[in-house]
C-alpha cells in the first residue's frame, strides 16, 4: 500500500470544504464502505461515490480531516491498493448532515480493475457453517473475494455490468448490499441458492442427472471412480482426475492426446504438502498458495509421495495449488485427496468457456460434466508461479495478477496510448498510457483462431474500460508472425502508425521496466536466451550478449549462428538439432555412439539438405542447442509432445549429478562462443548421463557469463539483465548467478521471462522513441 506523502493545497474565499479524488484499485473491493466507516469514526459528514476515475469524497470542513487523510491509505480492505490523492476546495450549498454512500457517477475511465481473488476466510467459515444461509453454496463471496476481471463487462464495476445481471438480488442479499457496514455492501457477484447460480452435473449426453449439492456428491463419485470430470470455473474449465491413480491419470492424457506434459495437481489444504513436495521453508510457499490469486506454484515433487509419477514423467517438480473458489473447496473437502487440475481444452487450444463449448471439446474427454449458469465473460487460465533463490518467478501470468497495472519507470510520464501486440505464442498484448501499462492475461498460441478472436475481443474491451484509443501500434520485427501482420493491417485500420521492435531487445526491456530501470539510467549488459527471434539484419537470433537501453539494442556477442533444419519442425524434432551441429562442429560425427538418435535414411537426407542450405535458415538458438544435447544423451524421443520438454529432461537429469566443475568449458573466441571446443570437450566426457547433462548447463553458464563480463568491462557496466524463456531452466539461472557474481543482475519475477513478457517490453521500446 502506497502512503500519501503530499497533498496539493488549494483554498478559495468561499470553500466550505475539500473534494478527494482516489486512484487505483477501490473499486469492487470494498473501498467506498472502509470510507464510510472510517469517515464515522473521525465525526466526518460528506459522502462517498464511484465514478470511471476511481473514488470521490467530499467532506465537509473538520478539523479531522488531516487525521482521516493521513490513515485513509494505511488500513484499506485487502484486495484495495490507494495509488494516489488529489484534492480541491469544494463549495457545499448546503451542509450535509452526516456521511453517505453515493450513487456510481460517470466519467473518463482511470481506476484499476480488480483481478478474481481467492475465497477469503470470513466465507469459507460461512462456507462450511450449517448455520450459515449460504452453508454449502458454491457461488459465495464478499467484497474481500470472489470473481471480478472474469465477469466484468465494462466500468463503473456495478452489477448491471457483469455477468450477474440476470440474477435480480433476494430480499436478504439486498439487505447486505445496500448495508455500509455489511462485508458485502456492493459486493457485485454477491448471491445466495436463492437468488444466485446454479450448479448442475450433466452426463456425456447432456442430461442433467444431479443438483446442487447433489452434483457434488455425484461429482465426488465419478472422480474415486477413475473417471474425469469437466468443471466450470471462474475463468475456465477444468479437467480434473484423480492425482492419486495412474490408470486415472493416463486415461486423461491418452484422451486429451497430452502423452508427456506435466499436469497441475490441487491438494485439498496445506497439510498435504509435506507428503507432495520436498522444499526446505514452507512458509513462503504457504504465503503464495493463500494469497488471494491462489496460483500453481511449481515445487520439487516428493520422490515418496502419493502423488503419481504419470502427473509429470521424467520432471522433477510438480505444479500444485490449493482451492481457488468455493466450489473447489467443496469438491476437495468432499475427495480428501489431491485432484489433477488441468485446462479444460482440447491439445492446442483455449479453454473453453461457455457449456455448449465444454460438451462440443470435451466430449471424448470428460465422462461428466460439473456446470452452473453465471457466464464467463474473460477467460484467465491458472498463474504458474515457481519459488527460487531470488525470490518468485511468473511463468504464466493470468487469473488473480491481470490486469493489475505496472506503473512506468521514471522518466516516462505522461505517454499517449501504445498497444504492444506480443509475439506468436504464449501471447499477452500491452496497453500503455499515461504512467502506467497493463498487460493482458497469458492468451496462448496465435495459430489458434479461437485465441486470435479472444485477443482482438481483450483488445478492444481494454480500450473501452479504460477509455483508451491507441495511438501508436507496436509489433515483433519478425515479418512471418502472425502478431507482426495483425499489427500492420490494425495500423492500417485505424489510421495509426506502427513501430517494430526487435524480440531480444524486447525481452531485455521488459526486465528493465518490472525493474523500475530510469529511461535515462543508462545502457546495461543483457544476456537474451531462448529459442528463436527476429534480431538486426534479418538474423536468427536466440543466444545474444547485447548492449541495451529502452531505445537502442547493439550485438556484442553471443552464440554462433547453426542451421535449423526443416525450418519450425527443428522445434519439434530435437535429432535435427543435433545433426546440424555435428555437421557444423564435429568431423566424422557419424560414428559417434551419440549420433544412434539421428534416425536414417531421413538424417542422410537432411544433411545434404543442411549442406545445400535447403530450408535450413542459420540461428543462434539457445533452445535448439538445449535439443542438440538432449538428443545426443537420448532422453527424448524424436518427437516431442510440448514445447521445452527437451531442454526440461536434460535439466531434471543434470539435478541428479554432484554439481562438481566438469572438464567441459564455452569458450570465447573473438564476439562468439567457441561451439567446435565444446562440443570436441563434450563428447570426450565419458561420464554418466547425468554428469554429462550438469556439464553442459555448467558450461553454457560460463561462457555467457565470461562473455557478459568481458563486455561489462569493455563499456564501463555493472549491471547484467537477463531474460528469454531460457532463463526459467532453475539450474542454468543459478550458474549464471554465481558466475556473474560483483556485478548487480537484473532477473525477471513479476513478468515472465519468456515471450509472456514481450508485450511490456515492446510497449515500452516505443514510449521510449
């Protein structure tokens, strides 16, 4: 929370009192009512509105007033945050007689809308309490919890504008509404099995079968059966199984075609972790798993727990959560055992949304499904989150995070509208303005029409919440993106102009920005590593030291440029990696017992490709060179089944080794590193597989740092950003660390290091022009 250091004076011969405008999130979270009765206990008279700018006090004249502005920010309800207060004289024909709560007003939009948060304890209690009208009813909430971002429409965030319209509040729910004192007061999604939503279970053909309570308990049963249940959640659904059986929880990849990526895991409550995961401090993984986004916390699974291996085959962490939503916790107090919690949609695609869609993609999936009838109006899959030695680190930011705002470093105040359109995949979007951003929810791959329609929807619903048109459209550099196209033909559209902004350039900024690095701060050293980006001159780039600030990006070194064999299928074949880079780098390679995993004819075929530059474009990939290793020790089959499950094999292997110095080193030679010395080095280390693996994370670590400090140096620079999907490999990120140690690094955390990230840092590449 944000103490108020100043206020800006005003007075005039006839003000009889002070106007207070409050910005940021106090809306829909009970700010107005924490005003109300703060304002009475300070014998204040004025009232209390809501307006598309945020919150509006009028007080009539006090000699209390400086004590009321003073605590005002410093005991606001949980989920508010006071960013700023202004204030004027205000002229009071008539003197208000005591203080009220009034109407929602209009008005330009500048508040922040209020992410869905975990169910608070007050309702769980209720929850679970006989006594309680709302006892077992899975759509409880209050101004402390509840849906929010998912169910809003447009501002002011009154009911009328969510997704609760259709459902006319009962007498006793009115009552709590209308009362300042009521933890409820204008809580929208407020409701009771009166007057609220509806739970049902329907079979495969449709037929509802159960209701109420009734649902859940038949729900209950389909899951100790083995089957899989279609849940309907707050942003989405769910798929859920038993995380205690294997034969449950490969029957849900082999229907969902999903045969290896791991699977997020929902325990009950917290006294199942010591029995699912191994971490040394519980404390602040219990702080994460309660706090109101409630996300997937990724966390070293435990080798004796009762969780299953066929939840994440090969992989030594395990993504777990506790209930969300009242209907979780129902479900869960109900199973008393850990549940697989994974994305009700079809391989590839968003998950579904409404419940014809849920029957139409899931059918073949889902043997029941556990429906209501409140409508989702913004999907927002689960936050993945992992714990590390930093601190936390976001991998996928979305329901319970967006779209809470970034406020712009110093330096770029003021800003006239920019929309940042992401990359490809893992796609979010940006819209930055005046001093703040807000970047979308994770939207997934844009090769998907349904996500595509989703983000053009997001789009042009942020533009009308927060009243913003853009001025400025930002896109990748990379001409084949679907993004860079959409942001062309969108410039065109709207008469706009559009700027590119290279991919690592980008990451590196938005490292910077989560940073608060000034706009003048300086030039830093950033290492950017992932698997492929649009980089100056029309290069591939994917392993890059570069010199950058938020306006320029100068190459000073990295990887050597490999061919990428096939062109995008080298990202789904990890042996073409691997046979490029020992053709380039290794002479008589094909004797090598590492060279078994190049299949034949088609490796034959593919090299005299590779050697007549045949759909082989030339990149510095660090995530294809990740693939190349991976195959060499044949940990992954030919195909893979999900993005990055090469390079996650090899680092789940190189855990298992003694963190020793291997005799295996990147060299430098000249502005790159030496990839013909290590690979020479790398062969001739007969050691274990997974001594091999850590050589190879420890040798890239060194070289990129030996080349970062090399450049620090060159330039006078102390400071080292770090970014690109690469960097969410733990152990390559810890290397890196104690490598560059006496420089300030700079790591991601609240953004994701990936091309989740990319949209703020493009944003802000062009407020900086």
């Amino acid at each position: 929370m944000m103490p108020i250091s100043t206020y800006e004076q005003e007075t005039t011969t006839n003000s009889n009192g002070l106007c207070l405008r409050v910005k940021g999130k106090v809306q829909g979270v009970g700010f107005r009512p924490y005003v109300w009765l703060l304002a009475r206990q300070f014998e204040l008279r004025g009232d209390v509105s809501n307006d598309g700018a945020g919150v509006i006090i009028r007080l009539w004249q006090s000699a209390r007033v400086a004590e009321f502005l003073r605590v005002l920010p410093l005991q606001c309800p949980p989920l508010a945050r006071v960013d700023s207060v202004s204030q004027q004289p205000l002229h009071w024909p008539q003197e208000p007689l005591d203080f009220t709560i009034a109407s929602s007003g209009v008005g330009q939009p500048d508040t922040h809308i209020v992410a869905d948060a975990a169910t608070c304890e007050a309702c769980l209690a209720e929850l679970n309490s006989p006594q309680n009208r709302r006892y077992r009813y899975p759509f409880i909430n209050c101004t402390h919890c509840g849906p929010r971002f998912t169910i809003i429409r447009q501002i002011p965030y009154d009911r009328p504008n969510t997704s609760m319209q259709p459902f006319p509040l009962c007498a006793a729910c009115q009552a709590e509404y209308d009362d300042p004192a009521d933890r409820r007061f204008h809580a929208q999604p407020n409701a009771c099995p009166v007057c609220g939503p509806q739970l049902w279970l329907s079979d495969a053909s449709g037929n509802i079968v159960a209701s109420a309570d009734e649902a859940l308990q038949q729900a209950t049963q389909v899951l100790m059966a083995g089957e899989i249940l279609a849940i309907k959640g707050i942003g989405g659904f769910h798929l859920a199984c038993d995380a205690t059986n294997p034969a449950a929880v490969q029957r849900l990849r082999l229907r969902k075609r999903r045969p290896a990526k791991p699977l997020a895991v929902m325990i009950p409550d917290a006294g199942w972790l010591a029995a699912c995961v191994q971490v040394v401090d519980f404390v602040p993984l219990l702080e994460l798993l309660r706090s109101p986004a409630a996300p997937v916390i990724l966390v070293p699974t435990h080798p004796d727990g009762p969780l299953c291996r066929e939840i994440a085959p090969g992989l030594r962490e395990v993504g777990v959560m506790l209930p969300a939503n009242p209907l979780q916790h129902l479900l869960l107090q109900q199973i008393a055992r850990p549940l697989v919690m994974t994305s009700g949609n079809v391989s590839g695609k968003p998950p579904a949304l409404t419940n014809s869609q849920a029957f139409d993609e899931l059918s073949g999936i889902a043997d029941a499904w556990l429906l209501h009838d409140r409508e989702i109006v913004q999907r927002a899959d689960d936050t993945v989150l992992r714990l590390n030695e930093q601190g936390t680190e976001m991998l996928r930011r979305a329901r319970g995070y967006v779209p809470d705002a970034l406020a712009l470093p110093p330096g770029f105040a003021v800003q006239a509208p920019i929309l940042a359109l992401g990359a490809d995949t893992k796609n979010t979007f940006c819209l930055l303005w005046d001093d703040r951003a807000v970047v979308s929810q994770h939207l997934g791959s844009l090769a998907d029409e349904a996500t595509r329609q989703q983000q053009q929807q997001l789009i042009a619903l942020f533009g009308e919440i927060y009243g913003v048109v853009p001025q400025t459209i930002v896109i990748d550099a990379h001409p084949g993106y679907l993004s860079h196209q959409q942001g062309k033909a969108l410039a065109e559209r709207l008469a706009i102009p559009y700027v590119t902004a290279f991919h690592h350039h980008a990451h590196l900024v938005s490292c910077l920005a989560e940073h608060a690095w000034p706009r003048d701060g300086g030039k830093v050293i950033g290492l950017a590593l992932d698997g492929l980006g649009y980089g100056i001159d029309g290069q591939l780039w994917g392993g890059e030291c570069l010199l950058v600030d938020y306006q320029h990006c100068e190459y000073v070194g990295g990887l050597p440029a490999v061919a990428l064999p096939g062109g995008d299928l080298a990202a789904h074949q990890p042996w073409r990696n691997l046979l490029a880079h020992l053709l380039r780098f290794v002479p008589g390679w094909l004797a090598l017992p590492e060279a078994a995993g190049i299949p034949q004819p088609q490796g034959s075929v593919l090299a005299r490709a590779i050697e007549r530059q045949i759909n082989a474009p030339q990149t510095s990939s660090t995530g294809r060179l990740f693939d190349a290793v991976a195959a060499a020790l044949q940990i992954v089959p030919q195909q893979i089944s999900w993005e990055g499950e090469a390079a996650c094999l090899l680092e789940a292997l190189a855990q298992q080794s003694p963190h020793h110095r291997p005799p295996v080193s990147l060299p430098l030679c000249g502005q790159q590193l030496d990839l013909a010395t290590f690979w020479q080095q790398w062969l001739s280390y007969r050691a274990t597989p997974a001594q091999r693996a850590y050589a190879f994370h420890w040798a890239l670590a060194q070289g990129f740092a030996a080349l970062a400090r090399r450049a620090a140096q060159h330039y006078g620079i102390h400071t080292i950003a770090l970014s690109g999907g690469v960097l969410h490999n733990v152990l390559l990120r810890r290397l890196l660390v104690q490598q560059l140690t006496g420089l300030q690094i700079l790591l991601p955390s609240q953004w994701p290091a990936g091309d989740g990230g990319l949209a703020l840092g493009q944003a802000l590449i062009a407020a900086a022009r």
